[in-house]
C-alpha cells in the first residue's frame, strides 16, 4: 500500500483584494472543516506593484462599482468613505510585504484581517506605509522591527519570489485555491456563500487519488 503524503491546500490571496474581503467569512468555515485534515499554506499573490502615483479616476470607478457589486452579491460591508478621505494609489505590494513579515511570527491571518478592516471599514490606506505600521502594532508587532523590514531588499525577494511560485499555480485570479496531493495540483472551485462546495470537491479528489493509489 502506497502511504499518501499529507495534502496541502494553498489559499492565494491579496490583502487588498476586495472579493478576498467577500470571501473571508466562508474561508474561515472552510479552514476549520479542513485544519485537521490537510496542511494549509496561505501564499499572497501581489495585485499591484509598488507605487506612489494616484489611482487614475477610471479605476477609482471600477473599484467602487466592484464594491458596490461585492455588497449586493454577498453582503459584504464597505466604507465608501475611503473615496474621499484617502488618496488611492495602485499599490498592493506593501500590504503584501506586511502579511510576509506578519507570517514570521504567526500572526498573517491577523494582519490580513485587520487591514482588511482597516482598508473597507476603517477607511484606512493600506498602500501607505504609515497605515501598516500602525496596523502592525495594533495587532502586537514590535513597530520599529516592522517599519525596518516592510521595504526591506529581503522582504521585497521573499515577496517576488511568492509571486513567481504563485503565478506558476493554476489560478484565475484572487482568491484562489489550490488542491495539492503528491505532486498533483488541483484547482479548488471558490464558491463564495457556501464553504461546503469546496470542501466537497476537496474529498471527491482525495478519494480517487486514495484509491488509485490503493489499486
């Protein structure tokens, strides 16, 4: 009998992508269904590259009508505030960089989530800097560590080398989730209201591959 190695399910995100934000609540029901039957591997895919000039007015349309259209769909809350108290910039790299840092002392999954809340609740920037350092001590981060490593040359590789593993994954786009088993990798169907959906695809494909094995 051939012995399976442990399954990993990557979960491929952006800190400041708003359908993540949608899908957050189903995501947490569908770690918990799986923690203790995989290992999970959270990975963020970089939406944006670093940058500092304002986000042209025809994205700022399309974003809003994103979350706009999040909302209705999913009953995500938003604070359409951030229009006009921020000045939006094209830039997810940071928030990226943050999580990574945030990663090494186990704390990626509160990082994501308080600059989620930051960003659409809050009305907070995330793609400035002086954002995250105040996210980073609110979730119990050493701020002068952090403010030394987000722009980094070490975090920035860590980061971009992220980016090519996760580019090299059979993804459509943020979130997304990834089924690997032995040296297979499956797509996972995000379903963003029901964690169910996912999981159930996750057991139909780790039965055949059990039984294949077993033939």
């Amino acid at each position: 009998m051939n012995t399976m190695a442990k399954p990993i399910l990557y979960y491929i995100y952006d800190p400041m992508c708003s359908w993540c934000w949608g899908y957050q609540p189903t995501w947490l029901l569908l770690q918990q269904q799986l923690e203790s039957m995989l290992q999970i591997n959270i990975m963020v895919g970089g939406l944006a590259e670093d940058s500092n000039a304002p986000m042209p007015e025809t994205m700022q349309d399309f974003l809003q009508e994103t979350w706009h259209k999040i909302s209705v769909e999913l009953g995500t809350p938003f604070n359409f505030d951030f229009w006009s108290k921020c000045q939006p910039k094209r830039s997810t790299y940071p928030a990226c960089r943050a999580v990574i840092i945030a990663r090494q002392y186990q704390k990626e999954q509160a990082m994501c989530l308080a600059i989620q809340e930051a960003y659409y609740l809050h009305a907070q920037n995330p793609s400035e800097v002086a954002t995250l350092i105040k996210i980073a001590t609110s979730i119990g981060l050493d701020g002068d560590m952090f403010s030394q490593q987000i722009n980094s040359d070490k975090v920035k590789q860590q980061l971009m080398n992220e980016i090519t593993r996760v580019r090299a994954m059979p993804i459509q786009g943020f979130p997304s989730l990834v089924l690997a088993v032995d040296a297979e990798l499956y797509p996972i169907r995000v379903d963003y209201k029901n964690w169910q959906t996912s999981y159930n695809i996750m057991l139909t494909i780790l039965k055949k591959v059990d039984l294949d094995q077993n033939k």
